[in-house]
C-alpha cells in the first residue's frame, strides 16, 4: 500500500504552500509513498508572532484527526503545535525546524539560521533549549521580509545569500533556512555560503520517509 505523508503549511500563503510542495516533490517514492501538500484553512499570512503560532495549535490538530495519513510534517520553521498534534494522532509527527536540526548537527559542529523575522528567534531557541542544541548554534540572522518577498524566485535572494555568507564569517559551519518560504533558494544560498544549507521541510521528508517505510 501506498503510504500518505500529509504536509500542512500552517500559514494561508499559495505561494508558500507552492513552494513547499516543489521543495519536497523530489522525494515521492512512485508505488511506495506520495506527499500530499495543503494549506490550514484560515491560517494566518504568516506566522509571525507567538500569537499566530498558537493560534493554529488547535485548527491543526482538527485538520490531522479529520484527514487520515501515514504520516505528518507542521511545515513552518517554528514547528507550531507540534506538541498538541501528536497528542492528536498516533501517526509520526514532524517539526521541519527540529528535523533540520537534527540534520545540520550530522554535518557540522556549528550551524547558524537565516530567521524569518526577529520575532521567529526566541520559538526556535526554545525548540533548541528542548533539543539541548542551543550551544551548537553559532548566530541567528533574521531578514524581516514579506513571506510574498521570500518566496519570489529571485526578490530576496541576495538577502538570503549575504546572511549565509554572514552566518559563516560567524563560525556557522552549516546553515539551516529558517522559514519555508525560503525553500526555493536552498541551492543558490549553498552555492553562495560554501557550507552545506539546510531546507527543514526536506529534512522533515527524509525523516517521514524513514518513519512510514522503515
């Protein structure tokens, strides 16, 4: 049987959910497991604020009991209502911030972030207090654009390249993009930096990947 990884983009932007869905579209296996990429209704813009991210906990975890899957990946980069979904299913649950994580630390001894915005920082520290990861973080750069500005094919690729290049020159020996917007750079940022980039919702399939076939 086909398995079924549902990944829900907690925030309403189609632009964000696209590119999402193309991120992850490499890692379908024909006959043996498919991504199913949607958006939460009525989801925020973005998430922006603690507010927004909690704000979607319960709607998430409504959406999971109601849409059966194999599998399931929170795709932001703050892993909103991870803790609430998995009390919400007995499926495999996935934070791309912890997954990508989880991946930066197989490939280096130090990893910085390109945060969404400076709001973003204090989640994804405590997701990192939680991991007992947040020493092997070496900076956090936060670029304060538009999730419409990430997700345009070039507008906010120069930003995101200069704050790779600065995240090295800061001891970052791996770096993670921290908002899913952002994945359709992944390979010009890595080009740019010189050092292994990290798009979380990829690491969250590899890791959903294992958990439904292994």
């Amino acid at each position: 049987m086909v398995k079924r990884i549902l990944v829900i983009n907690p925030n309403s932007s189609a632009s964000c959910t696209r590119g999402i869905a193309d991120s992850i579209a490499g890692f379908a296996l024909p006959g043996q497991a498919i991504f199913e990429t949607v958006s939460l209704p009525g989801g925020p813009p973005a998430i922006v604020t603690w507010r927004d991210w909690y704000s979607v906990a319960e709607p998430l975890c409504r959406l999971v009991e109601a849409t059966p899957a194999d599998a399931y990946i929170l795709a932001c980069v703050s892993d909103p209502g991870l803790e609430a979904v998995r009390i919400a299913t007995d499926r495999p649950v996935f934070g791309p911030f912890r997954c990508a994580v989880a991946a930066a630390l197989t490939r280096a001894e130090r990893f910085g972030v390109i945060a969404f915005v400076d709001a973003s920082k204090p989640r994804q520290r405590r997701a990192l207090q939680a991991m007992g990861a947040e020493a092997r973080l070496a900076a956090s750069i936060a670029l304060n654009l538009p999730m419409e500005t990430l997700t345009d094919p070039t507008a906010a690729r120069a930003a995101l390249c200069d704050a790779a290049r600065a995240l090295v020159k800061q001891g970052s020996e791996a770096v993670i993009l921290g908002c899913a917007g952002m994945a359709g750079h992944r390979k010009a940022v890595e080009d740019a930096a010189g050092v292994p980039v990290i798009e979380p919702c990829q690491a969250a399939a590899v890791q959903a990947l294992l958990s439904v076939l292994a």
